[in-house]
C-alpha cells in the first residue's frame, strides 16, 4: 500500500467532488520538492495540515506512547487559497510535460496534477480554502 496526497476543502459539501488520486504524487514527492523549490514554490508536503485533534489522534495511531502526546503542543490548522494551488498546478504540469523524465511517471503525475487543478477551480469559484492530508 502506498501513500497518497489528498485535499481537504474549508467546507462541508462544497458542491463538487474533492476525491483526487494523489498516489503518483506522493511516490514521486523527492523529484516534485526539487522541482517545486526551482521553481521558487512550497514543496508539496508544506501544505499537509491537519487539526490539533487529527494530528494528536494520527501521532497516536502511528504507536507514539500515549505518554508522550499528552501535553505535546500542536500547531493550528492552516489553509491556503485555491489561486496558490492553481499556479502550483500549473507550474508543475508545465515543467513536467517540458521535462517528462523529471520524474518516474509523468502520466501518473500529471493526471494527479490535473485532479488537483480542478478541484482548486472548483474551489476559488466557492471562494473555500484548502490544505492537504496524508492517506497511508
């Protein structure tokens, strides 16, 4: 089983379906953060963010003594807007369809990449808010 991105929307039944793929993405995360950082972008692993709940209830269901949660300091939840994760997208499905041996799968990337751009469409159209999740 591999890992997998997958984004969370600012809201409650946005209106459209927020299920990407993300699995090409998360295989291919080392090439993607050395071409997000030369490109002048966020890796995609700065925008994993889960709630102080989610990210105490994950720390513990990794095997983390839960003697060692109690009293940890989490950070907030953060969010980012959808026009972000658009030039992303759209900088990255640029530089791998120019540069395809970049990474493993660029087909598998850019489908994912391609998922990923219509849900931040869906999303600023809605004006909500996003951030990723790890699927492991």
């Amino acid at each position: 089983m591999s890992a997998a991105f997958f984004i969370v929307i600012d809201r409650d039944n946005p209106g459209f379906d927020t299920m990407v793929n993300g699995k090409f993405l998360s295989r291919d995360a080392k090439q993607l953060e050395k071409i997000a950082k030369s490109l002048g972008l966020r890796p995609l692993e700065n925008y994993v963010s889960y709630s102080p709940e989610d990210a105490l209830a994950l720390i513990e269901d990794m095997g983390t003594d839960p003697d060692e949660i109690d009293g940890l300091e989490v950070p907030e939840q953060k969010w980012y807007e959808p026009e972000e994760g658009l030039e992303w997208v759209n900088k990255v499905i640029a530089y791998v369809r120019g540069n395809p041996s970049s990474v493993k799968n660029a087909e598998g990337v850019l489908a994912d990449l391609d998922e990923y751009r219509t849900v931040f469409e869906h999303a600023s159209s809605i004006k909500a808010r996003w951030n990723l999740q790890v699927d492991f």
